[in-house]
C-alpha cells in the first residue's frame, strides 16, 4: 500500500521570527538561516511573521534587516519582506522622485499589476509618504511623458473579459492615423493606452496588426532611440505579454558587462509570487540556458543564495 507523503508544516509566524532574531545574535549575522525563512514563505506569512516579530521584539523586523544586512542581499530580503503594495510604493517613489526619460519603472507598475493591486498602491503611498503618487508623478515628470505617466498610474481599468470589436477596429484605425502623422503623444492615443481594459488592447493591437500588417510596436520603433517611443512599447509589451517584458529586464540585466543588480532584484522580487515560473519559462526559451544558471555565473554569495531560492521556491 503507497504511503501518502505528508508536506511538512510550515513553522507558526512565534517560531518563524524567534529563528529571524536569533540569526541576528552574535557578532555575525546568519544570513542562510534569514534565506531559509523568508525567502519560503508567502506575502501573508511574511505579513504574520512582521506583526509577530513586532510583538514580541519592539520593533519593525525591517529594521533589525536593514541593520543586519547589507548590499545587494539587503536590497532584496527588505523588498520581498515588505508587503506588495509597500513595496510597489517604495519603487514607485524612488522611480518618480529620481525620474529619468529611461526609467520604466512607473509603466511596470501601472500596466503588470491589476486595477485593484494599482489602487493599493496608491493607498500605500499616501500612508508612506503623504502625498499622493499622482503629485509626485506631476512634479517630477515632465512634458509628454507627464501627459502619459498621469494617467497611467491614475487609472482603474474595466477587469472584464468583454471586447467590443465594433470599438477595437476604429481605435486600431485612429492609433494607426495619429502614429502614421508621428502624432505620438497626442490625447487621443493617450486615452486608448490608459483606460481600455487590457483584453480590449489587445483586441485592438490584434485588429491593428491584421488591418496594417504590422504590429503596433513595429510602427512605434520609427526612433529605436527614442525615449518616448520606448515607454510606448513599455505600455503595449506589458499589456499583452508580461512575461516577455520581463524576461528582456531580466536578459539585458545579466547580458551587461556588470550586473544591473537594481533591475534584476526589482524583478524577481516583484514577480515571484505572480508569473516568476512563466518568465524563467521564455528565459530558457529566448536563452536556451536555464534562468538560474545565468544567476549563479553573474551573482554571488548570500544574494545569488536569495535569488536562486526565490526562484525555485514554490510561491512561483
């Protein structure tokens, strides 16, 4: 008779941040035994353990991590131990406030998360820092890419899977006028990006493609150096496939002569719990190299340790 196995329990959130505080006693801090327990358990678990480590020690677990770590680990356990929406807010915050024509960072965020998750976001960042993301987006950001970054990260689209084909062959007909006429930024292609629900883009970006032989980001590509026309592209890619948006973040972050650390952490954080096994999938496939080997050949010691487990745990 087969014997059924039987998953072994995950510690209780008392005796997970009893092991968190204890790697941090001593003169060195046990950074495998801080692997072991955050980099294997869900955001509700990290959310329990935070609470419980507060109970019990006095303080925010995010503050005995940022004492206790340092460098690139650091980056990444205090970005995967804080909350999603947290954490979207400090990236938001740091990519507004230190905006650049080639930081991404906003479109991520406002197109790869759903409109609810957008919203939380919103919500953390007025808690966090007392303002609102909208006004930093404003103040930072300026001429056409203020006019599509507002919008973006303001926006709640319809979650639905309803299309209206009537509406997706005369918006792929106006997209296609305003980008033949370079009108890139005008208000009317502004408005199809920023508030049709995705499964309404894409039927649009399809009609496009089908009516005008080619597709969307072809014709968007007319200045491979420009900017503007890249944050298009962001918006169009990660509308309608994600996990190739990411895979290239991921790609060119490790393809460099040194590592985009800052690029590659974002990324696993951010997407580990949400389509990390989809992307390691098109990685092997673009690369025909496995996700992990290109890990372990350009990382090391405890960050390569953290990233490896994130990518093989089973929350993606």
């Amino acid at each position: 008779m087969a014997t059924l196995r039987v998953p072994p329990a995950v510690p209780s959130p008392q005796e997970d941040c009893e092991q968190l505080h204890k790697a941090f006693e001593g003169w060195g801090t046990n950074e495998k035994l801080i692997i072991s327990v955050l980099a294997h358990r869900n955001a509700a678990q990290r959310k329990a353990i935070r609470d419980a480590y507060q109970a019990t020690y006095g303080k925010d677990l995010l503050e005995s991590l940022l004492h206790e770590t340092h460098g690139d680990f650091e980056k990444i356990v205090l970005l995967w131990t804080l909350e999603p929406s947290e954490r979207d807010a400090l990236l938001a915050n740091e990519a507004a406030t230190k905006w650049h024509p080639a930081n991404r960072v906003l479109i991520e965020i406002a197109c790869a998360r759903s409109s609810q998750d957008l919203f939380t976001v919103r919500c953390a960042y007025h808690k966090q820092y007392k303002r609102s993301l909208e006004e930093d987006v404003a103040a930072h950001t300026k001429a056409d890419f203020r006019k599509l970054l507002l919008p973006l990260v303001s926006a709640y689209r319809y979650e639905g899977e309803e299309v209206n084909m009537h509406l997706a062959k005369s918006e792929a007909k106006l997209l296609h006028d305003k980008i033949s006429d370079k009108a890139y930024s005008d208000e009317e292609v502004i408005r199809v990006l920023t508030t049709r629900s995705k499964p309404q883009l894409i039927a649009t970006f399809n009609q496009y493609n089908n009516e005008f032989g080619n597709p969307i980001n072809k014709d968007l590509k007319s200045d491979p150096k420009d900017d503007y026309l890249a944050a298009l592209r962001a918006v169009v890619r990660l509308i309608c496939c994600p996990e190739k948006y990411f895979e290239k973040v991921i790609r060119l972050s490790l393809n460099k002569l040194g590592t985009d650390e800052t690029a590659l952490t974002r990324i696993v954080a951010t997407r580990a719990e949400v389509d990390l096994k989809l992307i390691k999938e098109v990685y092997q496939s673009r690369n025909s190299v496995p996700l992990e080997n290109a890990v372990k050949h350009d990382t090391h010691r405890h960050y390569e340790d953290m990233l490896l487990a994130l990518l093989g745990s089973d929350q993606n």
